[in-house]
C-alpha cells in the first residue's frame, strides 16, 4: 500500500488565562491541541518535519459482568499521522474460556458451550482503505470444564466507509485515556474555566456527544501548560444523572511534538475498565522510516487465509452485508 504523507504547519497554541478568555477560546485551543497530535506536521528546531507518531502500549480489559471470564490484556502498537492510522493488538487472557455463556445461542445440541475470541486485531485507516481483520481462536467447554481450543479457526474482517472511525475505534480510545482526542465530541463550552487549586489545572464543562446518537455533558479537568492535556474526563447522557463514561490519566510521556499521559483508565457505565500502560511513544521525521514500520504490519493484516475460513462484514452500504469466503 502506497500512503500520501502530507505536510502542514502546526499552530502554535498561546498561553493564556482562560478564566479571562471567552469560553469559544479555548474550544479552539482544544480543537489545535488535538489537530498537532493527530499530526499536521510540525517543524522541529533540526529542520527536519515531523511526519508522523507512532506507540506501543498494553490495555487491560475487564468486564465486570463477566469477572469469572478473567481480564483480556492486549499488547498494541499504533503508527498515525493526518489521515492515516495502522494498529495491530496481540491479545492474551488470564485463562480459559468457563462453561458459562452469556447467550443460550453459545450453547449446541450436547450442551456444549462454543464461543471464540480473539487472538489477535489489525485496523487500517486512510483515505483508500478502511477496515479491520480479527484472528479468532474457537473453544468448546463441557459441563465439566474441559476446554478444547482451535487455533486460527477463523478470521472476520469488516470493510467501513471511508473516513468512519470505527475501524480504529480503540486507537481513539487510547487518545482519550491519554488525555487527548476530546475535542471531536464537542459542540460548545456550557462553562467558564476556573483554575483550580493545584495552579495548572483548570476546570471546564461543555456540551457534545459521545457517538453519533448519544447526547449529553461533558466535564474536564485540563493542564493548560501541556498543550490542554486532560487529566480527567466524565460524560453524562442527557436525561441522566450518572456519568456514563469516566477517564482519569497521570504522568506524562513524550516526544518531540507531542505530550501525552503515561497510564490511565477508562470506566464505562458499570460494566467496563479499561487500562493503558504507555511502554514508548516516537515521532517520525521520515516518510521512508513511517513505511518501514508499517510494512509488518500490513503483511499481518493482507496474510493469506484457506478458503472457507474469513467472515466478512461489508459495512460499507446503507445495509451490512455479510460474506462467506
């Protein structure tokens, strides 16, 4: 695959007191703040152009209305820039599958349960292509708890819309528990900022979404001398009393042109946790090292599969169509 790396200049964000700035001020800091992480290049003092970021970090899963299923950890790395995104997440579990389903439709005609899940996740997202590719292990558990694995017994790929971020959904959640990539969701500040007592960390509400059907409030807590990192996030539905969605992040960790949080975590409702542990964050000065770094990646993502084997989901139609291969 042959990828457009283009090059804009980064806007330099101003420092300023924002308990002074009309509210709209910092919506458009925000908005900065977020467009220079996702990469509108950046001139560095070298005089070499930074074209592009690229991480590794481990996020732990739980689901709290499973806990007997035991935490799912994923091993991810994520190579961006403006418009492109590639990611891959090795998956590893705490321990087998348990009898239990959570569907009846898990369950076959001897009282077996048969589920899978996966071993391993590839997304790509850019201007020609947009999908996802999903390695699945399929298990059989008795009664008894005797469990029988399959490996590679199949893979499922989902083919989306150019442009629908839902193929990189979890690239977008690791902005958010590292402290970025909010500024998508709002529509417009419902708040003054106030600085709060620790000096550098102010306070905020706003008004937006958290998908495209899902309206509410959000609340910030933000370090405006990091580039309006946000250290702590909580979206409540309209109609609701409750957070839904919580984010609270600490540390930093950085490269040249971009700052972000070293761990943090995400909460949804009460059924979900997510964790992330950033181990390496890089910036990329060359077009010719950004395709280096993508090039295992895509191999693993367009790997060879016998026939009969791949599930796919045409999500691009205003009807999904699902394929047999």
């Amino acid at each position: 695959m042959r990828t457009f790396l283009p090059t804009v200049l980064v806007l330099l964000l101003p420092c300023c007191r924002l308990s002074a700035a009309v509210a709209d001020d910092f919506l458009d800091s925000l908005r900065e703040a977020d467009a220079s992480e996702l990469v509108k290049a950046t001139r560095l003092e070298t005089n070499t152009s930074n074209l592009g970021f690229g991480a590794t970090f481990i996020a732990t899963n739980l689901h709290t209305e499973r806990l007997d299923e035991g935490a799912e950890v994923l091993r991810c790395e994520a190579v961006w820039t403006n418009g492109f995104c590639l990611m891959t997440m090795s998956y590893s579990y705490a321990h087998d599958p348990v009898f239990r389903a959570r569907s009846p439709n898990e369950y076959d005609r001897q009282g077996n349960r048969r589920m899978s899940r996966p071993s391993w996740i590839g997304a790509i997202f850019s201007p020609q292509r947009n999908e996802s590719r999903q390695e699945l292990i399929g298990y059989v558990i008795t009664p008894d708890g005797d469990v029988t694995a399959y490996t590679n017994s199949s893979t499922a790929v989902e083919k989306y819309k150019i442009g629908d971020r839902n193929s990189i959904y979890f690239f977008d959640r690791f902005r958010n528990v590292t402290g970025r990539g909010f500024a998508q969701y709002l529509k417009r500040i419902a708040s003054r900022a106030e600085r709060l007592p620790s000096g550098n960390t102010w306070s905020v509400e706003a008004v937006g979404n958290y998908s495209t059907w899902l309206d509410g409030r959000w609340a910030f807590k933000y370090e405006e001398g990091s580039g309006y990192l946000v250290r702590e996030a909580s979206f409540t539905p309209k109609g609701r009393e409750k957070a839904l969605l919580v984010v609270a992040n600490s540390a930093t960790v950085e490269c040249p042109g971009l700052k972000i949080a070293a761990s943090g975590a995400e909460t949804y409702g009460d059924t979900h946790r997510t964790e992330i542990q950033v181990l390496s964050l890089t910036n990329f000065t060359s077009s010719d090292v950004i395709k280096s770094k993508c090039a295992p990646m895509l191999e693993l993502m367009d790997a060879p599969v016998p026939p009969g084997k791949v599930d796919i989901l045409d999500r691009r139609g205003p009807v999904t169509k699902r394929i047999r291969q």
